[in-house]
C-alpha cells in the first residue's frame, strides 16, 4: 500500500511534494490553498507550472488535494451554498490542472432541516459543480465524526451520498479517527472485521479509494474530531494494525493526518509506526 503524509504548502505547491519527498513518501496530499479562506490565493499560475515541473520528476501515486473546510454543501442558507458551490467549482479545476487523482471533500452540515435535506443538497451541489467544472478528478467523500449537524458520521450518510452520484466520478475516503469518534470502535481484528461488513453492507466497500489512517485523541462515539498521532490515541497500536492488514483495506493508499508540534520529526515518527505495523 502506498503511504503518505498530508504535507504543507507553505513553500507552494511545489514544496508540498518536496516534503513528502523527503519524508520518503509513495503518496501525499495537501491543500491547494489556505483552507480557511474562501480566496484561492495558493492558485497562482507561477505556482501551478513549478508544481508541474516539480512532478515529473517524483513518483507520488495517487496525488490528493484536500478541499477546504469552508465549503458546506448541506447549508439550507442559500447565500452559503451558492458560494460554495462556486469555491468547489474552483477545487475541482484547480485539482485537475494539477492533474490530482483525488480531491478530498467533507459532506457539510445540514443545520435545522435534517439529513435528509442536506444529502439532497451536496448530491445537488456535487451535480452542478460537476457540469461547470468538469468530471476528471474523481471526488471522495470523507466520513466526519458528526459533530453538531456535520453529515457523513454514518455510513449510510456517505453511502446515500454516493450511491445518488454514481455518475458523477465519486468515491469513498474512510478516516480512522472520524470513524471511531463517530461511534465505529476498531480496537482490535474482530472490530476491523465487523466495520468492514458494515461497508460491505453500505456497499462503501466497492467505492473506498483512500484511508485517512489517524489515531483519536476522543472517546469512540464522543463526535469529537480530534486527531492523534499513531499508537498513542484511543484506537492504539492494535486498532490500528488491525485496519492496515484488514483485507478491506491493506491495498489503499494510507495518507496520516497526525499532530505535526515537532514538524517533521513527528511525520517521520508516525510513518515509522505504520511501517511497523504493516504484516507482508
Ligand atoms: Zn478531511
Ligand atoms: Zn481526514
């Protein structure tokens, strides 16, 4: 399985596939701009073309772009969907001139009108920027750990939402810590397994193209999104060993989105765990 780390782009996007060079990964991911703004300041075409040269002379497979966090495609406030749609219009251009495997997105929160309201509104929302901004990248959507009104804590969530965008080049990016703080335990093999039947169920086992492997600072079923790094959260080492050798998912690319206080010794340190784990 190839293995990644979410690198930075404070050197632009270019210096995001240096790190993970250096860093010795097989894959990465990043965000193409500061993802809490709603300006695409990163996109600078100079930008872009380093990027490109940059690429050709690394072997990152698959290249994954985050999107950002500000996008809600559930909003019921019309002003905010709109504006939404409009930045992953953006993302998804922007995914594609950089020729990206995947683009990473989050469900949204539906606010006061429900589930059921807001999955319409992303499977509608996804549709429109699909039209306007092309089908190349494929899009993953990423389960949350379901705090407030966020979608996509369930897995029913994720899977209503691709099953009703089937033609609309989607798939599934599962987050271990997500996960487990949204109430799928995998402390051990027998959970793995039973998590793995559960996507099989959903028919999200068929759709999983990309693990975010992350250990969870939070209590499973807590809703609490806060991540760990591998081996000293509250999934542990054994939880943890148990995803990266279960048949559901030892194939997928592994990207960690683990605490990063020491910089890159910390990336180095967690990708060192994983390697550990990892049974041939
Ligand atoms: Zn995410
Ligand atoms: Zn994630």
């Amino acid at each position: 399985m190839p293995l990644g780390v979410h690198t930075s782009i404070k050197d632009g996007l270019a210096g995001a596939l240096k790190e993970a060079m250096r860093l010795g990964c097989q894959c990465v991911q990043f965000f193409s701009h500061n993802p809490r703004s709603w300006r695409m300041k990163r996109a600078l075409k100079e930008d872009m073309e380093k990027f490109e040269t940059m690429r050709k002379g690394v072997a990152l497979e698959p290249v994954v772009i985050h999107a950002s966090y500000l996008i809600n495609m559930a909003s019921p406030d019309d002003g905010l969907y709109e504006k939404s749609i409009g930045l992953l219009c953006r993302e998804i251009e922007v995914a594609q001139r950089l020729d990206a495997h995947y683009l990473v997105l989050h469900p949204g929160s539906c606010g006061r009108k429900g589930h059921k309201n807001g999955i319409k509104r992303a499977v509608e929302a996804i549709k429109r920027a699909r039209k306007r901004a092309g089908m190349e990248v494929e899009i993953l959507m990423e389960n949350t750990a379901g705090s407030g009104t966020q979608l996509g804590a369930s897995l029913e969530d994720i899977a209503s939402i691709l099953e009703e965008s089937y033609n609309y080049n989607t798939g599934f990016c599962f987050d271990t810590a997500h996960g487990f703080s949204a109430g799928y335990s995998m402390k051990n093999t027998k959970e793995v397994e039973a998590l793995s039947t559960l996507m099989e169920n959903a028919g999200l086992a068929e759709r999983l193209e990309l693990v975010h492997l992350n250990d969870s600072k939070a209590d499973c079923g807590s809703l609490v999104d806060r991540h760990e790094h591998i081996g000293a959260g509250t999934i542990g080492t054994d939880g943890l060993k148990a995803v990266v050798n279960a048949p559901l998912f030892r194939d997928k690319p592994l990207i960690l989105e683990t605490p990063k206080k020491r910089g890159l010794k910390d990336d180095i340190m967690n990708l060192d765990r994983v390697k550990e784990m990892i049974q041939r």
